[in-house]
C-alpha cells in the first residue's frame, strides 16, 4: 500500500487538522466528537442541512459546508458511519433556530444513527426532519442497505436544499424540496480497479487487468455484474441505459447530467465519458441544461465513475444555480 499518511489509524483526525487550516474562512472543526461546521454559523433564522456519512468519499461531505450547502457535517471513521454523538452535537452547533434538516445517505448504519440522534436533538426542543437518499438503480439492496443506496445524488440533493435554506424557506419547503429531487434523481456507477482502506492496507476487492465491476457502490460493494473492459463509450450506455429505463426518463425531459470519478480517475476520461452521456441524451430528445463533471463523491482512490440524472424543473434549475461557496464547490460568489 502507497498512500501519502502518517498512522493509518488517524487519518480522519489528520486530514480535518488539515482541512480547518486550509479553509478557516469557510468552516471550523470539532475533534470531540468530529464534526465540520459553516464558519461563522449558526446563521439565525435559516434551516440548518446536516449530512455525513463515512469517510473516504472526499470532497462529500465536509467539502460541501458553507454558504448555500450544508451547515455541518459528521465524518465517520473511512467507510464507517458517524456515530449519534457526532450527528447530535454537529445539529446543536449548526441549529440557527429555524430547525435541522438531516441529509442521509441510505446505508444502513447512517440511518440507525442519524434516527438515534434526531431523536435526541427532538428531545432538546429542536425541530429535526430527515430525507433519505437512495439514488442507485444498480441494486434493490446491498451489504450495507436496506434498499437502494445513497450515491451521487447525494450531492445534487445537498446543493438544491441548501439553496433552498439559504434563500430562507422553512423547514417543511426545504424537506419537500430535498424530497423531489431524490425522487427525480438516479445513478449508477462502475469500477475498474478497486480503493485500499488505509486501515486495512489491502484492496477491498480482486479486479483482473482485464475486468470491470458494473453497478458497484462507493464502498466497493458488488454491483450487478462483473464484465471485460469495454471502451468508455460502451460503459457509458451500460451505465446510461438501466438509469433512463428506471425513473423512467423520457424524450422532452430536461435533465442535469453529473458524471462523477471515484477517487482514481483522470478528468480526460470523465470528459471522453460525459461526450458520449450528451449525445446518447440528445438522440434521445432529453435536454441536458445543466452538468456537473468531476470528482465530487469519491471512493478513496478507485479507479471508476458514476452517472447521475436529475429531472430538471424551473425551480430546481433556480436552486441549482443559486450562488454556492463551499471548499469543493463555487459560484455565483
């Protein structure tokens, strides 16, 4: 194992010493229990988004705390979920008296442990709500879930809400907004190599030179099949085509198209991918009118990407474009 670490076993702690030093204009961090935190917040009157999940997904979730995203978010151990102390105490600090929305991805862990501790902020007076993101058609269920998996729609679910938040809708406006984006979002992803756990110090899983893993999750799980190494635009219509059948998409749609690396793979091939992703849209009538390409939820260093669709309306469009400033994520600022 290669990697850039001091103890495997601090990693997490290293890398958030790393980041409170990097962006102290953006975010502040905790170390007991860890969680990040918008700089400056709590930000009265405004509804506080709170997310987080393993760690090892960089720049997700703590990349996107800051002005017009997350207000906090909880870094578990590397591919291990927060536990109901970092999300109880990460709610409290963000709370700006106007609630706390919970962003959860649907792992199983997560959402035992974010219920647990939306319980206990409910238990202080705070009025907490929670949005489940289970984006994946690749599987109905994996090792880690009950039910489809949280994967990149995530981020477009934490961008729209957030904006929802910093324009100042109540809770209930930017829980139904969080809601209909999850129910207009899906994804799907491949892997060519597989991510080391730092811990562990050996990959998560076995892929020949010559193979691929379709569908897997962004722990490395098993997808829907193992498969020889096809050309980008060959992989790109095996992911494409089981996300258009599924919502389903349909000519006249218009669609954000997010094509995201998973740790290890150059922006060359992630734009050769995207190129093909638009023109199997355009020949299908569905207008791609926003796009997002890079790495943004990660899998350590594996080598892969993923594709999502988002069904696009007027409003969505608007929160979307709504000025974001966060470590991993800018404009309009």
């Amino acid at each position: 194992m290669k990697k850039i670490l001091n103890d495997p076993a601090d990693a997490v702690g290293d890398a958030l010493t790393g980041m409170a030093l990097a962006h102290p204009d953006l975010l502040a961090v905790s170390r007991d229990p860890d969680f990040v935190v918008r700089a400056g917040g709590p930000v009265e009157g405004r509804v506080a988004l709170v997310s987080g999940g393993g760690s090892g997904h960089e720049p997700l979730h703590g990349g996107y705390v800051g002005r017009g995203m997350l207000a906090a978010a909880c870094p578990g151990a590397v591919f291990t979920s927060p536990t109901p102390d970092q999300v109880e105490a990460a709610s409290k600090a963000a709370h700006g008296g106007a609630g706390v929305l919970h962003l959860v991805k649907n792992y199983t862990g997560d959402v035992l442990n974010f219920e647990t501790a939306a319980e206990l902020v409910a238990a202080d007076g705070i009025e907490v709500a929670s949005v489940l993101v289970d984006d994946d058609v690749a599987v109905k269920d994996s090792l880690y879930t009950a039910g489809r998996r949280g994967v990149g729609g995530t981020v477009l679910v934490e961008k729209i809400a957030g904006a929802a938040a910093e324009r100042g809708d109540d809770l209930a406006a930017v829980t139904a907004v969080a809601q209909r984006v999850v129910a207009q979002v899906r994804s799907m992803g491949v892997a060519l190599t597989s991510c080391t756990v730092p811990h562990a110090g050996r990959p998560t899983f076995e892929l020949g030179e010559d193979e691929m893993e379709v569908g897997i999750g962004i722990h490395g799980e098993p997808g829907r099949q193992r498969v020889p190494l096809e050309p980008a635009d060959a992989i790109v219509d095996r992911l494409l085509e089981p996300v258009l059948e599924d919502l389903p998409f349909a000519s006249g749609d218009r669609v954000l198209l997010f094509v995201n690396g998973m740790g290890g793979t150059p922006l060359l091939e992630l734009y050769i991918a995207y190129a093909r992703a638009e023109q199997v849209l355009r020949e299908r009538g569905i207008a791609v009118e926003r796009r997002l390409v890079g790495n943004y939820i990660t899998s350590l260093e594996m080598q892969g990407m993923s594709i999502s669709l988002l069904r696009l309306d007027d409003d969505l469009v608007e929160l979307w474009d709504a000025p974001v400033w966060t470590p991993a994520l800018r404009w309009g600022c």
